[in-house]
C-alpha cells in the first residue's frame, strides 16, 4: 500500500511538471499571437465613382465654370455649368449640362458672408445646386429682430439668397441603429471603425463629451466603452472605444430594426439628389433624400459646418445613427427640425471627413457566404420616404447587440487567444508540487517516528 501511494505521488510530480511546460508553451503562444483584425476599408478605396461622376467632372472644370451636380429622378447625372465651352465637356462625358448664372466660387463667397455675420442660433444655410441659389432658414426661436437683420445681410449679398422660415426648431437630437446611454443622454451607434488595433463606435460629437462612459443591452447595465476622441461643435463627431477592444461578430452590419439588418461595404460621399436610408434607435428606418452639402448649422450649442442636409426625418435618440445607400456608409446624424409624424429637415455628419480626421478606418461586412448578398428590408412608407425602385439600404444580414459576445468566466479563459488558460495551467500545476511535496514529507516523517519508536520502544 506504500509503495502504490510513492507511485501515485511520483505520477503526480511528473503530471505537475509536464503541466508547467505546456503552461509556458501556451502563455508563449497566447502573447506572440496577434488577433485577426476585422476587414476594414479606408476612404480612399471608395473611389470617385462611389461619389457619383458628376463631382470628378466639377473638380476637373473648376469652381468658377461650374456650380454643383446632382442625381436627377431618373438617376442620371446633372451639373451645372456657366459657359458652353464646360457644357459641351459635360455632354461628352454622358452627363447632362444646366446653364446657371452663378459659380459655385458664388455661392461659396455667399455661404462665407453668412459665416462672418453675427451669429442666430436656430438658423442654418446650405448651397442649393439645383435652383443656383443659397438657401437660409430660420426656426421659430429666431426672433423678429434677428431674422430682420440676417435678411439685411442676404439682401446685400444679391437675389440669389433665399429666405425661408421652417417648421420646429433645430436642435441636435441626444436622447441608430442601437441605442446607447451614458449621463448625457441616450444616442444611436453609428458605424464601427478601427485603427487596426482597436476598434470604436463612430458616433455624433454633441451625443458627449471626452470621458464620457456608454452602456446598452438590458436595462443599460452592459459598458460598451468610452467617448476618446471627437469634435463638437465645428463638426459633430466622435468616437467610442469598446471596452474590450474590440467590436465583436457583426461588426459591419448597421441595425434597421425587428433584428434585421444592412451589411456596410464602403464609404463615400454622397450626391444632391441621391437617394438614402438612416437608422435610429427612436424612429428606426426612414428614406428620403439628399437635398444640399456642405451646409452650415447654427444649433444652441455652437456652429457645425460641412453637413449633409437631407429630407429624411429624425427624432430625438436617432443622433449619431448611421445614415448609408445601397450599403455604402455616408453620414451620421446630426440634428435637425421637424419629426417623422410632421417631416422636417435632417443634417448629417459626413464619414468620410471623420474618418480621415480621425485616422480611422471603416469595419465592413462581407457577403453570408462570400457570393450575392440577400435582398434589402424596406422603411415604412411615410412621409413620402418609401423605398425607390432605383435605391436599396444594401443586402441584408440579422443583427445582433453592439456589445461583443457576451461571455463567461470559462469561455474568456478558454480563448486560446488569452494568456489565461497557461496561467490556469501553470498554477494548477504549481499546486500539485506543492502537495506532493507536502506528502512525501508527511510520509517521510511518519517513516521516522515508525523506525524510532521500534527501536526505542
């Protein structure tokens, strides 16, 4: 019976030595591996096309023989122009010239004078390329006073600025795809992005501050992450970084609600005409169209320029949802007038100049099974937002919580990725050591008393 425990002991020390060498084996491997990064798509590889070809046509004619393009109704290409010699270019290319009178070099010292007045909170302004004009509006905070002397300053500009008061007031819309909270209020989750070590939630910038703390999932008890980095106001962006570091399976599918959702596989700027879907945690998934660029906000809390003015409707808690068209990621929600009982007017966050300010790059989804993607769920028909024949959010996909994968004590440890597990092994088997060694010394010293007390008596 001794000499069968000697032999359970011996088989155990071996055991617990074996146990310390495949634990360094593991903790080796787990620190040399590096996790795979998920695919993601810098701006640049968008190309011109993305961003329709009357911009590449502006760009190579110049801002003082032309003033803008747009997607028509029938999807084709528009741009004005103000000489026949840049109309006769435009025709070549396969796009149709409209003959304007004013530049877009007009327009934008136009949009500069407006800049340089003193400022109206609850006004906004933008280039309308289709009526060659630049268009003001003003909400019902703006008094009768304030809206008298900004109209001064238009009418001293020349006839080409038009001014319009709209419905409800311009305000950013704090309260997506998926609702997120923190102590500033509850937002949408835009799109994820990464550096190629970390990946974030690209949100809007007013949605809070830096330090700002995120939750979502049940009751808002799960952390999503940590507001690191933005700009607001001047532009309304910023970024979250998940609490884990990364952004977990679905990371390139924006929700659109009834857990359905829109694979993501590019990024562009958009087009005046074109037509395009935002998501939101409030009022979920609406259509319209893209109505001006560059357009400038005077909301309470500052001045933001550079935005996408849209049709689409949006209501508090839809800030910071992604805005996108046949899968390609354009904008997130900024702010705007209106809701989507009344409709109103919607001011978005271009991606691409975030991205690029940013340093980041966009996480994209690729096909259900690398091939044709699934056809697209349709928005609700309101407001006259219905789903054109020509436009589709992008191919479907279901859709789960921003959060990463939920996981247990077990399945972190049990992640060949983690240091975990070899620690676990190494432990256990600095344990077994221990308590061989702690029996062959009782063992030992029971022998001694055995052998003395025969010999003593």
């Amino acid at each position: 019976m001794r000499h069968a425990r000697r032999r359970v002991v011996r088989v155990t020390r071996l055991a617990a030595l074996g146990g310390l060498l495949l634990g360094a084996t593991m903790v080796t491997h787990a620190v040399a591996s590096e996790p795979r990064a998920p695919d993601a798509v810098p701006y640049a590889t968008a190309g011109e096309a993305a961003a329709g070809p009357g911009a590449g046509l502006v760009s190579r004619l110049g801002t003082s023989r032309t003033a803008g393009s747009w997607t028509d109704a029938d999807g084709g290409t528009v741009v004005a122009v103000t000489d026949e010699e840049a109309a006769a270019e435009v025709r070549a290319s396969g796009a149709e010239p409209k003959m304007v009178e004013r530049s877009m070099s007009d327009l934008k010292s136009a949009a500069k004078t407006l800049r340089e007045a003193p400022r109206v909170s609850g006004t906004a302004w933008a280039m309308d390329y289709r009526s060659n004009e630049v268009v003001v509006r003003g909400d019902s905070t703006v008094s009768a006073d304030d809206w008298s002397e900004l109209t001064e300053v238009a009418d001293g500009i020349g006839g080409f600025v038009r001014m319009e008061r709209t419905v409800g007031t311009f305000t950013t819309r704090v309260n997506g795809a998926q609702p997120i909270l923190s102590t500033a209020g509850r937002c949408s989750a835009g799109f994820n992005v990464t550096d190629g070590e970390r990946d974030f939630v690209l949100t809007a910038g007013h949605c809070g501050p830096e330090g700002s703390v995120w939750f979502a999932g049940d009751g808002g008890r799960q952390e999503v992450g940590t507001t690191v980095g933005g700009s607001f106001p001047g532009d309304d962006y910023s970024l979250i970084e998940y609490a884990g570091g990364r952004a977990g399976a679905g990371a390139g599918v924006v929700a659109v609600g009834d857990g359905k959702g829109v694979r993501i596989t590019g990024v562009a700027d958009p087009t005046v005409g074109q037509r395009v879907f935002r998501s939101g945690s409030t009022s979920g998934l609406r259509a319209g169209e893209v109505t001006a660029l560059d357009a400038t906000v005077n909301y309470p809390e500052g001045t933001v320029s550079g935005l996408i003015e849209s049709d689409v409707c949006a209501e508090p808690g839809d800030s910071g949802g992604p805005m996108f068209s046949e899968g390609i990621a354009l904008g997130v929600t900024s702010g705007g007038s209106g809701d989507c009982r009344t409709g109103g007017t919607t001011y978005f966050q271009p991606v691409t100049k975030a991205l690029a300010r940013l340093g980041v790059r966009l996480i994209v989804a690729p096909g259900a099974d690398g091939g044709a993607a699934a056809p697209s769920p349709a928005p609700p028909q309101a407001q006259g937002a219905g789903t054109p024949e020509a436009a589709s959010p992008g191919s479907a996909a279901p859709v789960r919580g921003i959060l990463p994968d939920p996981s247990t004590l077990l399945s972190r440890l049990a992640d060949p990725r983690n240091v975990g597990p070899g620690l676990l092994v190494i432990g256990g088997s600095l344990v077994a050591l221990v308590a061989t060694r702690w029996i062959r010394a009782e063992q030992d010293r029971k022998a001694y008393r055995r052998h003395y007390s025969a010999t003593w008596g």
